[in-house]
C-alpha cells in the first residue's frame, strides 16, 4: 500500500527532476562532492522506482516503465555528472548528456552510435572491471576511461530502464581525475624530497622495509650504500647555499642516473644519501659506488670548481635470508661510512695564498 502511494506520487516526471534538483543543491552545501555524485545516483534511484514499479496486481507489477527519446534526453541534461544511456545487450551508446559529452571530448552526435567498449582500451583488467559493472551492476572504486585526449578515471553506479520495449542501462559516472592527480601529488610531496626529487628519508625507509622482506622471502641478499658529501658545510660557509644546493643536485642527478629500475636512491639527510641495491652482487655494487665516485671528482675538475667534490661511502651486504631491521642495517652503514671518511680526511676546499 505504501509503495502504492508513493509510484502514484513519482508519476508525474516534473517530481523526481524537482526533487533531483532540490537534494543536490542541499548536499552540495554542506558536501560539495555530493552535489556531484547524489544526483546522478538520485536520477538512477527514481528511474529504477519507475521501472520496478510494484502493486499488489501481479499482472500490474509486470509491467515496464517505457520513455521516449525525448524524454530522456530532458531528464538527462538535468543532471550535472556525465550520464549516458546505453543499450542492456550490446553497451552501444543511445543519448548521453552534456557533462558525458565533454567527459569522452566528444560532439553528441559523433558519441552516439559508439559503444562503451570504444573507451575501454585493451588492457583486459581495465575491461574485465567495466564488464562487472555493466553486467552485474558491481560498483568499482575507479575506473579509467580512455578517449583520445587522454585517460579519465571515473566513478560510476547503473541503473536498469526500458525504452520502446527494450532494456537499456542508465551509466552515470563522476570524473575524479582532478582528484586522483591532487591525491597523486600530495602523496608524492610526502614521499619525495623536494630539492632533489628522490624519496625523502620516511619514504626510503619504508621501502626498505618492503625490500627486505621481498630478499627474505626470495631467499635472496641486497646491498645497502650509505653516503655522505664529503666538505658541503665548508661549501656553505665559503661559497654561499646556492653553491652547496648545487653540489648536493648534481651528486642527486649522478645518483639517479647511476642505479638500475631495480634499485631505489633517497636522500636521509642534509648531505647524506642512501642507494638499495636489490638484485646485484656486493662485487657489482663496489664497482657502481666507485664509478659514481670517480664521475662526482671529474665533474668538479671539469667545471674548475675552487673546492673537491668527493663522497664517503659505507656499503653494508646484507646475507640471503638475513632477518636484520632497518635501523640495525642504517646504523652499520652509517658507521661504515664515517670509517672511510676519516680514513681519507678530505680538505674539500681549496685555499690560496
């Protein structure tokens, strides 16, 4: 009887447009992404109501809710987020509103006729994971969608229609890129360092973590580099921080140039740096470590710098299968390091008479 009621009072379409309206304007006052998401989940709500309308007539309850062309197009562009209509059987696209227009950068007139399948792509996860929304109704956190501009990453919900006797699905989507890029770049501001662009010394740390658990498990070794420039505060003092952020930049660069896409650098820090090397032998990395060297005093000699570029280095070779923690495996390297350091006492910067 109540659900009675209430089909009776969503027959006239100006009702669930008005109160589509209404709710997203209230949402989006207190929760502006759901001035966004709510309506275009409202629409398909109200639209399903319409399409499973249920009486106490069983032969009533078996009827579907039909529109026209027109009809959905009116209710469609009413909404703000990208909404399309597809067909149930195929996914080829039927009527898509304005926001869904500029969502595929696509004229209406060129999207439709194409299917969803179009903007797929080929990767077969990516395609696997649209199947289950679009087959099962499976809500997914995200999911990219491709066009020629480039890849967006959508959230959506479906919801079942008929239209001239036939099933079709309702998609509505809300693009979260710009949120995914915001996401993406303030995670990287907290994992890189901002002057050098490795991964600060919180980031490089957990890393490491997940390195050697992935060496104990693959019953494999890794070496640990630890680094300090040898004389930056002496470059400081003497030649001002600009100097010094240009010393500290070019032995990143020589770092980051210098390691395999197995390996990770990061500065921990002032003037120290630390490389894991995951899949190379402690032979290997000895023979990396001095050519880094090697290349760091070329460059000041090179470019006549008034001071010597050199680097200390303590490079501890951690056993297959070793259980050792990261501030254990840190502080041996660091040891390592300032023993090489005092052993060769460098005078960085040069004096004249």
């Amino acid at each position: 009887m109540i659900f009675s009621e209430f089909e009776e009072f969503f027959q006239d379409k100006c009702i669930p447009v008005g109160i589509l309206g209404i709710v997203g304007v209230a949402f989006s006052v207190k929760q502006p992404w759901a001035g966004i998401f709510i309506p275009g989940l409202l629409m398909l709500i109200l639209l399903s109501i319409l399409y499973f309308q249920g009486t106490e007539d069983t032969e009533q309850s078996s009827r579907e809710c039909s529109y026209s062309q027109d009809e959905i197009k009116r209710l469609l562009n009413l909404v703000p987020t990208p909404v399309v209509l597809i067909t149930k059987a195929d996914w080829q696209l039927v009527q898509l509103n304005r926001a869904a227009s500029d969502l595929f950068a696509l004229a209406p007139a060129v999207a439709a006729g194409k299917y969803m399948t179009d903007f797929f792509g080929t990767d077969q996860k990516v395609w696997s994971a649209w199947r289950e929304l679009l087959h099962y109704g499976v809500v997914q956190e995200e999911l990219p969608l491709y066009r020629h501009t480039g890849v967006a990453l959508v959230m959506a919900v479906t919801g079942n229609v008929s239209l001239m006797g036939k099933p079709h699905l309702i998609l509505s989507m809300t693009d979260i890129t710009a949120k995914h890029i915001e996401a993406k770049r303030l995670e990287q501001l907290a994992t890189i360092d901002g002057m050098t662009g490795l991964l600060n010394r919180q980031a490089f740390q957990e890393k490491l973590i997940l390195a050697l658990k992935a060496a104990g498990e693959e019953k494999r070794g890794l070496c640990l580099a630890y680094m300090d420039l040898d004389g930056l505060k002496q470059v400081n003092d003497t030649y001002g921080h600009r100097e010094g952020d240009w010393y500290i930049n070019i032995f990143a660069t020589l770092l980051r140039n210098g390691v395999s896409e197995n390996d990770f650098v990061g500065r921990v820090g002032g003037d120290e740096f630390a490389i894991v090397f995951t899949k190379c032998s402690q032979q290997t990395v000895e023979v990396c470590i001095r050519k880094m060297q090697q290349q760091l005093e070329l460059t000041a000699s090179r470019l006549e710098k008034p001071y010597t570029m050199q680097v200390s280095v303590g490079m501890i070779a951690v056993p297959d299968g070793e259980n050792i923690d990261v501030e254990s495996l840190l502080h041996k390297a660091d040891y390592a390091m300032y023993q090489q350091k005092y052993v060769r006492q460098p005078s960085p910067v040069k004096t004249t008479s």
